[in-house]
C-alpha cells in the first residue's frame, strides 16, 4: 500500500506504507486521519501535508529511509558505558550524507527532527559533531563561521570555567 | 530510483470542503509537532550551525563529551545553549592524578576529567557540571587538600547523580569531610553510594542505623551503602545497635534474620531480614588494612608486629568488618 505525502512547495511523493511509517510525525497524522494499512481507500483519499518540508529535502529523507527500511529497530543498551549519546553512522550513510552541501544538510536535519526519524537525524548530528569533536575553541570558531559577540568579561568568565580542559 | 517519488502536482483547492478543512485542522496539527524554521538555501561552505533552532544545537551538543561540549561556547548564542541544556552523563570519572600522563585519555568510552595535583583549579567549572548535568554513575578521587578540593567536596551532595563512588586521599581531608552529616546528606542525594578507605573517619555506629532505617522506611534517596575499611568498633557496635552480636565466630540475635558465614574472601557474614542485607567482610587485602588500623594505635614496631599477628588471630575466629554494605531488595 502506498501513501501520498504533499511538500511544502506542493509536490506529492507517493511512498510505500513502511517507508511512511518510519516517520513518527507521519505515522502520528496518518492515525490522526484514520488512516491505515489494511483500508487502502483511506489511504487513497488522503494524504499527509508536511509543510515544513521542501520537495528537494524530502527526496532525500526518502532515498535514506528506503535504504533503511529493513534496519532491525535498534535497542537501547542500557549497560552502555559509553558517557553520552553515541551513534554509528554506517559507511553507507556517511557517504549519503557527503553529497550534501552544508546548507542542505542543515535542512535535512531539520527535515529529520520534524518528521522524527530517529536514525536520521542520530546521522547527522553524529556527523556535525564529529566535526566538532576535539577541536579548540577557535577552530570551532573558524569552521561555522561563527563570528564572536562576547564581551571580554563573558569571555573571563569562560576562560575561567573551562580551564580545566585546556590541556 | 528517484522517478518512484516523483508525483504528480496536486492542487489542495480542488479538493473537497472538508478535506479541506482537515488539512488546515492537520496543517497547524503539524506545525504545534515542531517550531517553523528557515534556513537559506544559498550554498556554502560551512555548516550553519547559528541558523538552526536552539534544541537542534543543544542535541548536537549531547553527542559531544564535556570538553568539546565547553569549548564549542564561542558566540553568544552557543554559550547560552551551553549553559541552559541539560545534560544527561552515563559516568563521569573526575581523577585527581600526580601528573596527567595522557592528555587526550579515553574520552570515547567515558567522560573523564583528569585533573593534575600540579595546577590549581577553580570550583566554578564543578559548580557549573552540578548546574545542567544529572549522572548515573559518578566517581571522585581527590588527592589533594586545598580550598578547591574543600569546595568540591561541599558541591558533592548537590550533584544529580544515581551512584556516586568518593575517594579522598588525603587522610586529614577525609576525616573532616566524611562526617556523620555528610553520610546523611549524601544519602539524601544519590541512590547507590561507595565510600573508600573510612579507618580514618569518625563515623558513628548511630548515624548507620539511623541510615538504615532509613533505607527500610524509604524516607531517603538511598538504597545501597558501601564503605570499605570501615573501624571495626563502628561496625559491631552498629551491629549490636541493630541487634546481632558475633562472639567467637557465633552469631547471637533476638530478631528473625538469616545469618551466613562465608569464606574469609571479601564478604564475611551476611545477614537477611526480609527486606534488607546487611554483608560485613574483609577488604580485597585485608593484611594490608589491619595494617592501616594497626599503625594508629601501636606506636613501636614490635608492638605492631605482635598486634598484627594477634589481628590475623582475629581474622579466622571473629568478625574483621572491613568492608561494610548494607542495601535494600530488590537492588
């Protein structure tokens, strides 16, 4: 069975039941709509309005979700030792994510958040922060092209804080 | 592959009055899911990181382990991030080391902290993980005896912590730190607590039942007390408080518990109520600790000696209550 998903920017992309359902934010509106695998005319005379997505990032969403559609759902490990949230990003997926562009990848994140498609979005906030990983202040800096706002006070203060693991 | 998703072009407006009106109802459905955001589309050569919404940052940030989390505050509105996130920590080790011998140590497998006895430090950057960050296991060794340590030690119960392992080295530190009211403070604040080397602390056999009880009423945040080389006095008077007394390797109590001997390896008896364990036992080295207790009261060597041996003496027919764990069931 398939279902009907409208961008923003009004283009339909009709996906396969499963691929529709790895979206949480997809799957929640399909039930709010009464809308379910078995009653093919329910899903036949609606679809899904997703108006925070354009139709060049949902191509993309959907190109990773259909290779992911036979991931076995991941479980939590709970006797993880590992101090924060970790994921691997698969070799497949990091050379999905290098096609794209900064700009585009920034949306396909958001594109990720708001459609809740957990492995996605894991992807790239793994990636970005890998960027980050290890760097010093000012590479950071350098890297996003974040310009510094902060008083020379604010920046005491900081300096003062983080001493600690400026080795 | 990509001609599959190329649909049509449909036009919402010819489309039934209440279809309609659903999507609408839908459409401000989906934009309460998350916050409308904007982003150029315009090519760049670096992440917009500032163009995305503040959760997105602080979600990025939870992958990243403390240090680079505090290093990446270089604007405004990355510090601010910083600051007001929560962080969850599965385990934060802060190590108080003679000399920091690898820089970079494993910060992939846990977060650690190393600090060096060689530089001085200040309480702030504590004061500021105690701020937004909730641990499920926490361990603390401190060498050193100084205002910062002094500080660190009084920040301790303010952590947000599941389990929480403290060494204090410095013997005189530690004497006047872990006192009858810090084991209770600390019992109000973490779940699992483990307490090194205490033949140097005053702590008294009433301030462990009462935590006792505690745990049995659960009145306190605590379900499992661990105190290694615990004063051998403290234990059995506790013991007795408690109502069990062991003469010559016999127990003797007037309650309905379950009493086991074990073998002399690290838990030597085991007592069961019901509801509550009490294990009292020889630490992993238990010369090494009779030792530790000896030199306090023995002044010449020959006395120590000879005390020793009667220790040892002590070891095979009565309790040596060096390690000392009470905890709840279930675990």
């Amino acid at each position: 069975p398939n279902v009907k998903l409208v961008t923003s920017d009004n283009e339909e992309f009709v996906v396969d039941f499963r691929i529709a359902k790895m979206s949480v934010t997809v799957s929640r509106l399909m039930e709010a709509m009464n809308m379910s695998e078995t009653d093919d005319a329910s899903l036949l005379s609606n679809s899904i309005p997703l108006p925070n997505v354009t139709k060049a990032v949902m191509a993309r969403v959907i190109e990773w979700c259909e290779k992911h559609k036979n991931d076995e759902p991941k479980e939590e490990k709970e006797n993880d030792k590992r101090g924060r949230t970790t994921h691997v990003v698969s070799d497949w997926d990091k050379e999905f994510l290098k096609n794209d562009e900064f700009g585009r990848l920034c949306q396909l994140m958001g594109a990720a958040n708001y459609l809740e498609i957990k492995g996605l979005f894991n992807d790239i906030s793994q990636t970005i922060a890998n960027m980050i990983h290890g760097k010093k202040s000012d590479e950071i800096a350098e890297m996003f092209n974040i310009h510094c706002d902060l008083t020379e006070a604010e920046k005491k203060e900081i300096r003062k804080k983080t001493a600690w693991c400026e080795d | 592959r990509r001609q599959m998703f190329r649909g049509s072009r449909i036009d919402i407006t010819t489309k039934p009055i209440v279809e309609q009106m659903r999507l609408m109802r839908l459409n401000r459905l989906a934009r309460h899911v998350n916050s409308n955001y904007e982003v150029n589309v315009e090519r760049r050569d670096y992440f917009p990181i500032l163009a995305l919404p503040k959760e997105l940052i602080a979600l990025i940030f939870s992958f990243l382990p403390i240090k680079d989390r505090l290093r990446a505050r270089v604007n405004k509105k990355l510090n601010s991030i910083e600051a007001e996130s929560k962080y969850h920590v599965k385990r934060l080790i802060i190590h108080e080391v003679w000399e920091v011998l690898y820089p970079n140590p494993p910060s992939i497998s846990t977060q650690y902290m190393l600090l060096s006895t060689m530089k001085s430090y200040s309480s702030d950057m504590i004061r500021k993980i105690t701020n937004n960050s909730s641990f499920e296991s926490l361990e603390i060794t401190l060498i050193g005896s100084d205002k910062f340590h002094r500080k660190v030690c009084h920040l301790i119960k303010e952590f947000k912590m599941d389990s929480l392992k403290l060494d204090i080295r410095n013997a005189y530190m530690k004497k006047g730190t872990i006192i009858d009211s810090f084991l209770i403070d600390l019992s109000e604040s973490c779940k699992y607590l483990i307490l090194n080397d205490l033949y140097v602390c005053t702590i008294t056999a009433e301030t462990l039942l009462q935590i006792f009880m505690n745990i049995i009423d659960g009145s306190t945040l605590l379900r499992s007390l661990k105190c290694y080389l615990l004063k051998k006095e403290t234990v059995t008077s506790f013991l007795r408080l408690y109502g069990i007394t062991i003469r010559d390797g016999v127990v003797f109590s007037n309650k309905r518990i379950e009493a086991y001997e074990m073998l002399p390896e690290k838990i030597r008896y085991r007592f069961y109520d019901g509801s509550m364990e009490i294990a009292v036992g020889v630490p992993f080295a238990y010369d090494d600790s009779n030792q530790r207790i000896e030199k306090k009261s023995e002044d010449s060597r020959s006395q120590n000696e000879c005390s020793q041996r009667f220790e040892y003496v002590n070891i095979v027919s009565n309790v040596v209550p060096c390690m000392f764990t009470f905890h709840c069931f279930p675990y």
